[in-house]
C-alpha cells in the first residue's frame, strides 16, 4: 500500500491532546474576554453583558479537574463536590475530542463571534476617538 498513510495509536493519541490543549485554551481565553468585557463596562458605569454560565462553569471545572472523578470519557463531581461540574448540562464534562462542540457543550465558532464582536467594537470606538480627535486638531482648536 505505497502512497496511503494511516496514522497509528502515537499519532491518534498526540492530536487527541494537541485538539484537547487547543480546546483547553479557547474556553480559558474566551472567559477572560468575557471577564474583561464585563470590567470594561463597569468601569464605564454601562450595565455588563450577561455572563455566559456554560462557559463560567466549563473555565471552573477544567480548573478544578484534579479534584473530578473520571468515567467514560467524562469528568464527573464525585465525592470532592465539584459544584462546577455538578452545574454543567448533565453535570459531567467531556472529555473527548474531535466533535463539533468544546467538551461536547462549547461551539468553538460562537466563541469566535462574541470576541470578534468585542474586538471590532472597541477597534470602532478607537477609530471614532482617532476621527474625533483628527477633526480638533484640524481645525486649529
């Protein structure tokens, strides 16, 4: 069979983790955007967005995953009382790779979207400052 490759047990195993340490990162990155956001509109006085508690309590459970129990796959509470893990949808975490769905209850692509979101907001507000401020200064003020 020249030419056809098939990854072995090693690979699986190495993509299994690189996917998972990827996922890991994503949920840890888009919470503190999410915090961040919240800040920023505190320190404002503006009423902060709502807090995505899906994603609040998967960031607390992949925190606190030394103190889960495992079966099937999944990151159980156990006897430690994991309250993170016991808030999830069916109160376990998966722990799989190569679905659709971060820890089978994130959609990486709505992640994306919030932080584009955030992102194109405040480049918006900094332009409008930069035009603002280009205006004064042009007319000798």
């Amino acid at each position: 069979m020249d030419g056809i490759y098939s990854p072995d047990e090693l690979d699986l195993a190495k993509s299994a983790r690189t996917v998972w340490s990827e996922e890991h990162t994503l949920v840890w990155a888009a919470y503190q955007v999410e915090r961040w956001t919240q800040r920023l509109a505190e320190e404002r006085g503006d009423d902060p967005p709502p807090r995505d508690e899906v994603l609040a309590n998967v960031r607390n459970a992949l925190a606190h995953l030394d103190e889960a129990e495992f079966e099937s796959g999944h990151a159980v509470p156990g006897y430690s009382g994991n309250r993170s893990l016991r808030k999830l949808p069916g109160g376990r975490l998966s722990l799989s790779t190569g679905r659709n769905l971060a820890f089978g209850l994130i959609d990486p692509g709505e992640l994306e979207r919030r932080a584009l979101g955030v992102v194109a907001a405040i480049e918006n507000e900094l332009m409008e400052q930069a035009a603002d401020w280009w205006a004064e200064m042009s007319s000798g003020r």
